[in-house]
C-alpha cells in the first residue's frame, strides 16, 4: 500500500534529549525511476511466496548501472530495538525483513520461495548514502505535534522538513567507534550495480548504494550542507 505523504519521521538526538518529529514532504507516485518518493505504512505488505512462477525478466539497465529497491525495515517482533550500529567506517541492520520494490528485486524474490520470509543483516560501505529528513529546530515541536494530532502526518507544508543525505562512513566518524545509532522501522533501499546479481540473498550481501529513512529513530542528523555533528549513541 502507498500512501501520498510520508510518514513524520521521530528523530531523536543524543543519548537522552527530546523526541523530535520530522516533517515529510509530500510523494509523488511510485516509480522504479524516483525512488525517492515513495512512502509506505509498515507491516501491510504481504511476505508470501508467490502462487505461480513466471519468466525471470532481467534487470532494467539505466545509466550502465543494474538497479535494484527493496523496501527493508523491522518486523514486529523486532519492533522497539536498536538495529544501526556503526562497524568501522560502515553500518551493521540487522534483523531486516525486506519485501521487493521493482521488477528487478522482485525477479530474485519469487526465484528463492524462502526469501519472502527471511530476515538479513545487511552490511553497508563506507560510501553508502542514508537519507533523512532535517527540520530546522524553531519548526520542530510544531512539526510534532501535528504528527500526533493526525497519525504520523504532519499536513502542514510549512512544517515539512526537507531530505538530506550523508555517507555512512561521516555518520560513523561523527560518534564513538561501534556506536548504536538508530533504530530503522521502514526504509528504501537502493543498489546500483556493475552486473546483475543471482539472488535475494546475494543482493542483501552486497552494500547498497542508498537508504532512504522512512520511519526512524536516531542519535544522528544529517544536517542541509552534509555535515554530522558529533552524536552519543542511541538509547
């Protein structure tokens, strides 16, 4: 199920500060091509093997590059827990529950019926991207408030944060080597390869090249320019 409007994103800074909601823009309609703009509610998508099997397509080729989204987040039976730990100049996410978001991911999903229930670790580079969302401070319990008043919506545009982006390995380098930094409830994921891989768990084993934070908590914000300011980990 898609919804037109992110969820609010709760960011929570520092080891034992205030809860803060982020305003999400509005999406636009899903795309293979705009990942970006997609935005989905948690748990309401089925993760069951498929009834009939049909030809494998091949991946889209775009650019070059062999692209692949995944929606990736936690179940509920993980629900709660820390599952962003820093390793290194990457990220550790485990306990992932993943459900296919293009006709390339999905092509691997239905090959192995076993994939539509597994969880994974997956292991970013130090080049990964994450994505989320910033509110400037003097919008933000406004922002928070709203989103309590209308189920994790926040529907007032001037309230809306903006998307921005950092590597992982400048998340890490902003806190204490090993750190837990969030919790991920849903995200996008996105690989863009050299050559097509051969299965779910080979793609989940290969450190994506963007995670776009849907729902979220972390000890972390990317700040409009990229910068990290340095952070104590999640609690």
């Amino acid at each position: 199920m898609t919804i037109t409007r992110k969820r609010a994103m709760t960011v929570v800074l520092g080891s034992g500060a205030a809860v803060l909601g982020a305003a999400c823009p509005p999406a636009s309609a899903a795309s293979e091509h705009a990942p970006n703009a997609r935005a989905t509610v948690r748990h309401e998508r089925p993760h069951a093997r498929p009834r009939h099997r049909r030809p494998l397509p091949k991946p889209t080729l775009r650019n070059g590059n062999y692209v692949y989204t995944v929606i990736i987040g936690n179940t509920e039976a993980t629900e709660g827990k820390p599952n962003m730990t820093c390793s290194g100049s990457s990220m550790r996410l485990t306990g992932i529950a993943t459900y296919p978001d293009s006709s390339n991911a999905s092509a691997l999903w239905e090959k192995t019926p076993a994939a539509w229930t597994r969880l994974y670790t997956i292991t970013t580079g130090p080049a990964t991207t994450i994505t989320v969302s910033w509110t400037p401070p003097e919008k933000r319990q406004a922002a928070a408030e709203e989103a309590a008043q209308h189920n994790g919506l926040v529907l007032n545009p001037r309230l809306w944060g903006q998307n921005d982006t950092a590597p992982v390995s400048i998340i890490c380098g902003a806190t204490s080597p090993g750190a837990v930094v969030g919790e991920l409830g849903e995200a996008l994921a996105t690989w863009v390869l050299p050559a097509p891989v051969r299965s779910a768990a080979a793609l989940m084993a290969t450190p994506p090249t963007n995670i776009n934070a849907n729902e979220y908590g972390a000890a972390f914000e990317v700040l409009p320019n990229g910068t990290v300011p340095a952070f104590t980990p999640y609690s």
